[in-house]
C-alpha cells in the first residue's frame, strides 16, 4: 500500500521503532513474559503522566472503550454525572452515561463554546446528587480545548470526581493530573502517544479506584476494577492485542526518550507552523486562536471548493487530511498534526495544499 502522511487525529504516522515492535513475536498472555510487559507499561505510563498518587489500567480497545471504561465504573448507585457536552465527544460521554443506566445532567454548548465555569459550579452546589463532571479536554470535533485546570478547580470545591477523556490531548497539551485535579484520565495508545491502534488506558486517583471497587458492575469487559485486580497480581482477565501491547511499550520508551515537555512543544512548533501556512495560503480557522488545541486546527472550506475535491487532491499528494463532522460535515475540514511527523513534512503538506487550492 502507498504510504501517506495522516493529517487526521488518530491513528497516526509511527515510527520504525514502534512498528518493529510488531515483530517480538507470539506470546501467551498467560506466560511470565507477558506479565513484565504488562508490569513495564504500567510503570511507563505513571512515569510519563502521573508519578504519584495514581494507578493504570491499560486495557485492549480503542480510546472510546477507555472513556466507556471510566464512565461505566466511576459512580456509585444512585448517583448522577454531569455531562459537559460542546462537541461530538462529549455527545459520546453523554450516551455511555444512558447505555449504563447512569443519571446524567447535560449542560449543552455550542461546539465552537467552551463551557460557561460559573454555570458548572452552581449546577454542582444547586444539586448534591451529581457525584462527578465528565468533560473532554481536546474536542476534535472542531479542536476546541476546554479549560480542564479551572474545571478541575471547581470539582475540588465541591468535593466532585473529574473524569477526563484525555483521549486526543494527553502528551500534547499541559496537563497535569494533580494539579488540575483530575481523578480519573482516559487515554489512547494512537494518536499523541505515537503507539497503535487497539490499546487504550485510563488513569485512576489510588484512592478513587480504592472506592469504586464497591461500585455496582455496570459491564463486565469494561469494569475498571476488575482490571485493576487482576493487574496489580501482574495478570490480565481477558485476551489483550498483545502485539499492540508491544507497541505502546515501544511508544511509550520514545516519549520518556523525548520528554513529555519536549513532545507538548513539537505539537505547539507544528501547529503554529501550520498556522502561519495556512493565513499565507487565505484559509480561516473555525475557532480564534486562543481556542485552538496544539494538534488540529479546523478550517473553513473555500467558496467553490467541496471537501472531496481538497481530500482527494491531497491524497494523490500523498496526503490524508479530515473532514468535518455532523452539522460542519459539508462546511469545514480538519488538519491535524500528530504522529511521527517532522516540520519538514508539515511544510510539504502546504505546498502540496496551495496545489489544489489553486
């Protein structure tokens, strides 16, 4: 197959590095082997993210099944999450809230908004029922980045769990778990972390983990408990994608290689470049600038040009760009950049997109 450069958030270009590791070979997740591999990524994930305080649960699945995982296992009986939905993600959180039988509150904005905090405090003092905040940090949906560390600000305040899908902006974005007041973080093996598709984790406060192996058993394969239990006796309940367990192990030994400091600064240098190419070129960003994540800026499509005609024109380049998503589908399209990319690549990919523009 040719290989192209993915403009798209997720899956992502990899290195050699981490797509040799693909070749280690079979192996029973049964074995002794399989239990150090699991111990190592384990300890690589809270040596990157969060060194103490915190435990990890990687689990086999897409980043979707880790925010299932976290939003399914993280509240007690009788108890209501408070959904904080401006984009297609949070959209999601909302639905695995009903799929579970979890009361939710909504509090609904426009997807180019970002939430109003005055409005989240007092829906959590006016109703005590709410036990935790579901909100995404990055929304692809348009690259919005919500503003976690205020957010995270008032939960502490109101003594509320914060659930983060962390999903597209862990390793990309400041985030810090203990100061932002995070106590439960959803995360993909592909996208900022540079691994592949087919792992995913989430990473849970001790003590919150603590209780929620009291919490009802909404499901069983998403259940984090029942992983964390198993884990911690260096074992696994299910059949992991062991290979891509391999390599997120890889990935993971690059990122600690280049720092997460050093990577959230790659993404920054990128987008700016890209940024500044893409004014050159009279494109118009969907959001201001002061909105805008590190890793996918959303553009407005050109008068007279259809999505299909820059998508397809790129791709002959050998570049694979995005389209928008539900009511911007046919008014936008998005460019990312994540993945085992240099800015020299970003700098072809605007020269290839002045091509089709023209």
């Amino acid at each position: 197959m040719p290989q192209h450069i993915l403009l798209n958030p997720g899956p992502v270009n990899v290195s050699p590095r981490v797509q040799q590791a693909l070749l280690r070979g079979d192996l029973c997740h049964r074995e002794e082997e399989f239990s150090d591999l699991l111990v190592a990524i384990r300890a690589k994930l809270l040596q990157a993210f969060a060194p103490s305080g915190y435990t990890a649960v990687p689990v086999t699945g897409s980043g979707t099944l880790a925010v299932e995982a976290m939003v399914s296992s993280a509240l007690p009986e009788g108890k209501k999450l408070l959904v904080i939905n401006n984009g297609v993600y949070g959209e999601r959180m909302l639905h695995m809230a009903e799929a579970h039988r979890i009361p939710a509150v909504e509090l609904r904005y426009d997807w180019t908004e970002r939430p109003a905090l005055g409005q989240i405090e007092s829906t959590l003092r006016a109703d005590p029922a709410i036990d935790a905040v579901a909100l995404v940090h990055h929304e692809t949906t348009t690259g919005l980045l919500n503003l976690v560390t205020e957010v995270g600000a008032i939960t502490r305040r109101t003594g509320r769990l914060l659930l983060l899908d962390a999903v597209s902006s862990l390793a990309a974005e400041d985030l810090d778990l203990i100061r932002d007041g995070v106590d439960l973080c959803a995360c993909t093996a592909n996208k900022c972390v540079q691994g592949l598709p087919g792992v995913s984790f989430v990473l849970v406060r001790t003590d919150a983990m603590a209780a929620m192996q009291h919490y009802p058993r909404r499901s069983l394969y998403l259940h984090l408990p029942l992983h964390w239990e198993a884990q911690e006796k260096r074992s696994i309940p299910f059949t992991p994608s062991v290979q891509t367990w391999y390599a997120l192990d890889a990935a993971l030994d690059e990122l600690l290689e280049e720092t997460v400091t050093k990577r959230v600064k790659r993404h920054y240098t990128a987008a700016q470049l890209l940024r500044d190419g893409f004014a050159r070129l009279g494109l118009k960003a969907l959001l201001p600038a002061a909105h805008q994540s590190n890793t996918l800026t959303s553009l407005l499509l050109p008068e007279g040009m259809t999505y299909p005609r820059i998508h397809d024109g790129l791709k002959e380049r050998g570049f694979v760009i995005y389209e928008g998503q539900g009511r911007l589908q046919t008014g936008i399209f998005r460019v990312a950049n994540m993945g085992h990319l240099t800015l020299d690549d970003f700098r072809r990919f605007l020269a290839a997109l002045e091509e089709v523009l023209r």
